[in-house]
C-alpha cells in the first residue's frame, strides 16, 4: 500500500513538470510575479508619417512649413525612357529597396531655356510630386499637368499648391516628355509600333494616372475621386484624355484652362510627313535613339513651325479621333467638365515678341500680321475680311493689340465656347471666363511698352497656385486675393462634388442651351453665350464659316 505523504509527493511532482510544460506551451514564466528588474515592454514606435509604402517600395517626404501639408517630390512613376524606350510607350517605375528620399524634384525633361524655365537636357525625366494633408483619408485628388506649349515646363517648384491642400485635396504634378521626344511621329516609329506613333507625352500622362491609381491612397487620397487639370497645354493634354478611349476610369472630372486651342490636332500622315522632314537624316529608329539631346532639341525646331511638337491623332493615344471629333460624335471619356478662357489670351504671345526688340508693325503690315496668323497670302481674301473685323482704328492704330485680339478670338475663345457647347448635352459642364485686367504678372517679366495685356495667357494660374504670400508678392491687391480665394473654392468643390457652387460664393449655373458662363474678376458674375460670341466675333471662327 502506498503511503499518502508518497502520493502527495508523487502528486506535487507531476503537478509542477504538468504546470512547467504549460508555461512553456504558453511562452511565458510559470512564476506570476517576475522580479523587480526585469524590464517593461516597450510598445512599438508609431509610423513615421513621412514614409509611405508604395507598389514600387517606401518612399520618405517632407513636412512643409508650418501649415501641415506634407510633400513627396521626385517619385518615379516610370521606367527612364532611354535606350529602346526613347520614343516609346512609357514602361512601369521598377521596384526599389530601401526607403527612397523623395525631399527634391526631379530634373524637368528635356527642354531648350525660354520663359517656362532653364534649359534640361535630362531623359531620366518621368517623375511626379504629391502633396497631401497631414491626416485624413479618402480626400478628393486633383491631378495637375503643366503648360508650356508642349516643349517646355514641368511639374515642379511653379506649381506650390498650399492653398488646395489647404482645402483637404490631395495635389499630385507630373512631368512629361516634351518636344520631339514626347510627340514625334515618323514613318520609321509607325512601322515599328503598329503602324501608329506620336504622343508618347500623352502616354506618359496616362502611365501616371495609373499609378495615381495605384498608390494614391497610401498618401491619403480617394481613387475613385480624382480630377484631371491643367492650363494651356497641359489643358489640351486633358482634353486629349478625355478624347482618348484608353483612359476609362482613370479621372473622374476634369478640369480645362485655356487649352481649347488646336481642337482639330494633326493626322498621322501629316505629323509622320512633319517628323520625317524635320529628322530627315534619320530612316530607322535605331538612328533616332542614337541622336544625342542636343541634336533632337535642335531638329524640333523643324516642326515647331507645323505644330508637329502637338498632341496628333493616329496615335496609339487617339487611334480614331481629334478632340473635336470626339467631341462632336459623343466619343469621350463622359466626366463633369469645368472649363474656360481667359479674356486676352493672346497678348501674352504678342508680348513676348514686343519684349524681344522685335519692331511694332506699321499699319501696312497689318495683312502680313493676320495672313502668318492664319497660314494665308497677306493679299487673301480672308485676310481682308478677318481686317474689316478687326479695324485698326479700333485699337488706335496698334497692330500689337489688334493682333492680341484676333489671336485671342481665333485660337482659344470661341474654340472653348464651341466645346462647352459640344460636352453640356451629354456631361455636367461649367464655363468661364477670366477677365482680370490687371492680373499680377505670370509669366512675363514685365509689361511690354505699348501693349496692353490685361487678362492675359496663364495669367490665372497664381490664383490658384502658391501660398497667399506668394500671390500678394507678386502684386496682388484685397479685392484679387479674394478673387483667388473664390476661385480655389470653385475648383475644389468641383473637384469634391461636380460642382463649385457652395457657401456663400456667386451661384454657377451649368452651361446649357442658354449658355451661362462665369465670370472671374469682372463687375458682373454671369454673362451669356451670345454676348461672349459677340464680343470674340465667334460667327467669323466658327467651321462651318
């Protein structure tokens, strides 16, 4: 018989081997109250805001001032375009390890120094910025692509966007390849590439929407909320992708300054005609892709002329239509459309030349001016009639300012009356017109002598970008501030909602049959369509005339 105080011995025994291979199961110390010195847990650092995990790797920003918006810079959205990619469709960034430094901009693409900026001559161009609040998710994006007449800018340091994010957007700008190597179309391309070539800027664009797509909510933004805007160039690249069939759900609204001009765009034959003249020496593409930088900055000057650096159709971009087909057949991306001009657009260019010694012409001249304007014989019967009305006594005597007028009328004003006319039927679409006189200067370094710019070419673009300081810097008055102000609530509430009205701000009704567009910094808020037809002389540009 087995003694009791062996039983309980035998019984302590296994109680503690049972409690010590539980202990160990469990993963902690079968003693409940450790020693003194052991050391407390230490919780897990928070996430550093500043790094963000992307599908290409981590990527490390900057914290802005003292206004919370945060700032990624120089991120790569594509593979460099060298080598075989050089006039080619843009490939996907790579994967990178480590945590990339996104702190500066990247270089801008390839660029001759004119009044957009400096010089580049870097292809290892294609990368875009982003520019988010400090908390948040799910806010609206806004996707911004620059001017520059496609051979020159980029998305850079022009385009602050303090007072946007301020408004809990998420801003993202982009670079583009711009010049020969973002829109060259030539045989040697179209026979390799499927028989299509040209616009590879406008795939750029697109590759970066994607990635937009892709990564955006990682920095705080609503994918399914994104707007696509620009100004001048950057205007007609929106409008571009709204025209292209490939771009479906990549924006969901879209945003047009001053980019209504060129609405027909180059077919492929003629833009293939156009680069094969200008890159004469070149018959394949391996002899285009061994042309150093400075050699194809040189050759585009060729197609400048024919505007063979624009946006053609034919290409893998826009395979069927123009913009002003696809608008007119109904064939487009159906987003909301917030769109316009602005009231003396075309004095910018006739300023710039004012500003480079070049004489003022004499009243003689006049029918030259219009006939190279037009692409007509000075003694053309368009000519006259364009001269009868547009008379110089109107303009006392200033061929300068006539020719700011008739520009202003014939390429930007009523093509964008035309389109606003084209998209109301089928999408929600709001028109304006910026008529601020004496906007601080944009672009120009000065007003030329002579010339009156009043509202002129991309002078809007500081009331929506740069901080309030910036703006009042450059000259800004009270009543222009809050001109800006009113106009940034405009643009994001579109961006948010389709529509600008809200608040407090003059209501925008939407562009219909009646054709109500808004007026930015005029006396009144709304004129119609028939006073804005009659005062750019639309009846003269229109196509069917």
């Amino acid at each position: 018989m087995i003694s009791r105080s062996l039983c309980g011995a035998r019984w302590r025994t296994l109680s503690l081997a049972l409690l010590l291979f539980l202990s160990v199961l469990a993963g902690c110390s079968p003693r409940a109250n450790p020693p003194a010195d052991t050391p407390a847990e230490v919780p897990e650092p928070a996430p550093d805001p500043l790094v963000r995990t992307i599908v290409q790797g981590k990527v490390r920003g900057t914290r802005d001032g003292a206004d919370g918006m945060l700032a990624f810079r120089g991120i790569p959205y594509a593979q460099p375009p060298l080598g075989e990619l050089r006039f080619a469709p843009p490939q996907p960034a790579a994967t990178h390890n480590g945590v990339l430094d996104a702190a500066e901009f990247a270089p801008a693409c390839p660029q001759v120094a004119g009044v957009m900026g400096d010089g580049s001559d870097t292809e290892d161009c294609l990368y875009l910025n982003i520019y988010t609040p400090d908390g948040g998710d799910n806010h609206p994006v806004m996707v911004w692509i620059h001017g520059g007449a496609f051979i020159s800018g980029s998305g850079g340091e022009a385009y602050d966007p303090p007072r946007l994010v301020a408004e809990d957007m998420v801003v993202v700008t982009l670079n583009y390849r711009l010049g020969a190597l973002g829109f060259l179309a030539h045989p040697a391309l179209s026979a390799e590439q499927s028989g299509t070539s040209g616009a590879y800027g406008l795939l750029d664009q697109k590759l970066a929407l994607e990635w937009v797509q892709e990564n955006i909510a990682e920095f705080g933004g609503d994918p399914n909320n994104v707007t696509l805007f620009g100004e001048s160039a950057g205007g007609h690249s929106v409008l571009s992708q709204i025209a292209s069939p490939l771009t479906s759900g990549l924006f969901h609204k879209a945003i047009v300054q001053s980019g209504a001009y060129l609405p027909t765009q180059l077919p492929l034959d003629v833009a293939e005609y156009l680069g094969g003249t200008a890159f004469s020496e070149c018959t394949d593409t391996e002899c285009l892709r061994t042309l150093t930088v400075e050699e194809i900055l040189a050759l585009q000057e060729g197609l400048t002329d024919g505007t063979g650096v624009n946006p053609n159709y034919g290409s893998q971009m826009l395979p069927q239509h123009s913009i002003e087909s696809a608008l007119a057949s109904g064939h487009f991306q159906r987003v909301p459309v917030l769109m316009g001009s602005n009231l003396d657009e075309y004095t910018l260019f006739v300023g710039i030349d004012a500003l480079s010694g070049t004489t003022p012409p004499t009243e003689e001249q006049y029918p030259s001016e219009i006939g190279a304007l037009i692409g007509q014989p000075a003694d053309s019967p368009a000519v006259a009639g364009i001269a009868q009305f547009y008379p110089l006594a109107l303009y006392a005597g200033n061929v300068w300012q006539a020719m700011g007028a008739i520009g202003t009328d014939a390429v930007f004003a009523c093509n964008a009356l035309r389109q606003a006319g084209q998209l109301s039927p089928l999408v929600a679409t709001y028109a304006y017109e910026f008529v601020d006189g004496d906007a601080p200067l944009n672009l120009l370094p000065l007003r030329p002598e002579g010339l009156e710019l009043g509202a002129s070419h991309a002078f809007e673009i500081p009331y929506i970008w740069g901080s309030e300081t910036a703006f009042r810097a450059r000259g800004a008055g009270d009543a222009q501030v809050e001109l800006s102000q009113q106009m940034i609530r405009y643009w994001t509430r579109f961006a948010r909602n389709s529509d600008p009205n809200g608040g407090s701000d003059a209501f925008w009704p939407a562009f219909d049959v009646d054709g109500q567009l808004m007026q930015l910094g005029g006396d009144t808020a709304l004129s119609g369509a028939a006073d804005f037809a009659s005062h750019h002389r639309c009846a003269l540009w229109s196509p069917a005339q």
